[in-house]
C-alpha cells in the first residue's frame, strides 16, 4: 500500500515529494508515531484507533470488538460523516491529519496449542499477547483470555518458547509474520475488524498547497483500494493454506464471543465517554 502510495505521488507530482517506506517499526516504535509527528520529528505513518484512543478517549468505541461488521461497512462509517467527525476531531486534539482508512483484516485467535474453543470460558488461562495498550488489553479479556503485553517483533520467538499460548491477528498477518510455524490452531472469532489509518502531521499538510494536498488524498485513496482488494482477497485463500501447512481451523460459537465482548464494553469505563447516540449512528450506517 505505501509503495503505492509513494509511486502514485511520483507520478502526478513528479520532484514535489520525497516518500521514504520505513517499515516493521525502524523509525519509531510501535504505538509512538502520533507523538513523532506531533513534536515534528516524522511526517507520516500508519495509526490505529487505539493510538487514537490514548487522546481522545471517547473514540475508544472504536476499539471495541465486534462493532464494525465487515470490511465494507468499516469503509462507510470512516468514508462517512461519522469519519468526518472523527478526522476533525483527531485534527484538532493530535495535531494530525487522517487521509484515509485501510482494511488491515479480521482479527482471529492463533493458538500455540489445539484447544477446544467453542466460547469465551474455554480460553481462560490462556496466555493471548496483545500490543501494549489498556484498550487492546481490555479486548484480550473481554474474550476471556489472560491478555499478556507483547512487542509484536518478539511475537514468533514467545510462541516458539511458550512463553505466551497464543496471539491475535488478521490471517494475512499471521502468514507473512509467519505464525503458522509455530502455532497449531486458528479460532475464526472474527472478533476485530481491523483498520489502520494514512496519517500526515498538520505541519507537513499546511505546508502543502490544496493541489498538491488533493494529489496526496488521491494517492492515498489508490494505496487504500490497492491494500483493500488484496488484503480481502489473501483473507479468502489462506484458510487453505493454513490447513495445509497443519494447522487446526475451528469456528467457535462466534454469538457467545459477541454478546460477551459486547457486555463486557458497554459495562466497562471506556463506554462511559463514549459519544452519545454514535454506537447506534455505527450500527446503523448500511
């Protein structure tokens, strides 16, 4: 998607920009980018609603597992004027500018063991690494697991030593982080339809003109169709893949999961600053 990003920019503002991919966290660790780029230190990165949640707590609604249905409906709420308001929002307070929204996949249970998992009660005790943060934390016991706070470059090693029994990530993921290797279950929970968001500093954005601020939009769009298509796409094969690399798949009751998850959100603090009436303006967009 970046790479596409930056060749889409090369082409229609050819010498105006120079984008440099920096991946797999070698410019900032993971979770710091919104500081970077508010102190001026990195243009751009790619955020999570959790880091955005860490300033504006309100939007920890959008950390909550099982709100938004599918990667079509998580493009018309962030494509939408709920998005709209969100972006405003995340302008004002983080000094950020979100250009737009990228299907990251569905988040799923990977399992160093085969486990019978049929609700939230069969994963208790288990060691599930999530990122660092108290809303991913949350998430991990709302599904009934021991949530345990884990660098994701540390990820493969902990599961091959089990120091962790499993962890949690879109199917694409965890075949190109190589998972599989080392664990020998997927629980299809579909617990997270996960995005991550195009972000630029506002001191970079006002210091592009509005053509050249519209070129980045549009190239920005292109990356996102370009992720979209392909990461739906790779979700669709790899339950094959996984398979025949000897890797248990099971769906579990995934209601018991949701209606837990739900409860375990709507009696929890987050819930507490959330927007008034924006869990059903999300509900009901269609």
């Amino acid at each position: 998607m970046l790479y596409v990003f930056k060749d889409e920019l090369e082409k229609t503002a050819p010498g105006q920009f120079d984008v440099q991919v920096h991946h797999s966290g070698t410019l900032f660790k993971q979770g710091t980018e919104p500081t970077a780029m508010a102190r001026g230190n990195l243009e751009m990165a790619l955020i999570s609603m959790q880091d955005v949640a860490k300033q504006i707590p309100e939007y920890s609604l959008f950390t909550a597992g099982y709100l938004i249905r599918d990667p079509d409906h998580q493009q018309k709420v962030f494509n939408g004027p709920i998005g709209e308001e969100i972006y405003r929002k995340v302008a004002e307070a983080m000094d950020i500018q979100i250009l737009q929204v990228a299907y990251l996949g569905t988040r799923q249970v990977n399992l160093r063991d085969v486990r019978n998992v049929r609700t939230p009660a069969d994963l208790s005790g288990v060691k599930l690494r999530m990122p660092g943060s108290k809303e991913w934390l949350f998430l991990g016991q709302a599904l009934g697991a021991n949530p345990t706070p884990l660098a994701f470059n540390e990820v493969y090693l902990a599961l091959k030593t089990g120091t962790i029994d499993g962890q949690d990530n879109p199917l694409p993921t965890v075949k190109s982080a190589k998972f599989y290797e080392v664990t020998r279950q997927l629980v299809l929970t579909s617990h997270l339809v996960d995005g991550e968001f195009l972000a630029i500093s506002s001191k970079a954005w006002k210091a592009a003109t509005a053509e050249q601020q519209k070129k980045v939009r549009d190239a920005a769009l292109a990356g996102a169709r370009f992720n979209n298509e392909n990461r739906i796409k790779d979700e669709q094969g790899l339950i094959e893949f996984f398979k025949k690399e000897g890797l248990t798949v099971t769906v579990p009751d995934v209601e018991a999961f949701r209606r837990q998850v739900q409860k375990a959100y709507l009696e929890s603090e987050f819930s507490k600053s959330w927007p008034q009436g924006m869990l059903e303006r999300v509900n009901a967009t269609r």
